[in-house]
C-alpha cells in the first residue's frame, strides 16, 4: 500500500473507507499508515462517547499494515450495479 490508495478498516461493525496520506516504517519492521476517512461520522460519534465514558481518547492517529485493507473503488461500482440489477429482477 502507499499514499493516496484507498482503504478499508473494520471498526466493531463499521466499516470505513479511506485514503492513505502518509507511510512509516517503524523500529518493529512494521508498516504504519496515516489516513484521512472519508464519511466517518460513525466512528468519530464512537469515539466520543467512549472518551466520555472512559475520559481517555483511544483514537487511532497511525494504523498498522494487518489493520487496513486495500479498496478497488470500481470493483464496488459493479458489486452495486449486480445488487441493483438483482433486486430489479425481483420487483
């Protein structure tokens, strides 16, 4: 993955998308990556609720290589033309 790649992560339900805007690797080896998320309302209204209840922000700012997944935008253009297509059918 590299900047400006599209991601995905999966957060307790959620599922986010977004750009990768900076790589690193660090003292573990690892590949670490910032992302700006596109829509993420959810996670952010999450987050807040759980630094209120816990009065600790636990917002990821990095995340590591195993917690994102690369995102073809045009391979889900055709997964929602198939689901409309289906669901037409059955109308």
């Amino acid at each position: 993955m590299k900047i400006g790649d599209l991601v995905w992560n999966h957060y307790h339900g959620l599922l986010r998308f977004g750009t990768i805007t900076e790589k690193k690797i660090k003292e573990d080896k690892w590949a670490y990556f910032t992302v700006d998320w596109h829509a993420d309302e959810d996670y952010e209204r999450s987050q807040s609720w759980r630094e209120k209840l816990s009065g600790v922000d636990h917002t990821l700012k990095e995340y590591r290589k195993t917690q994102l997944k690369p995102f073809n935008p045009e391979q889900l253009g055709r997964i929602l033309e198939q689901f409309k297509k289906k669901k037409q059918e059955e109308d």
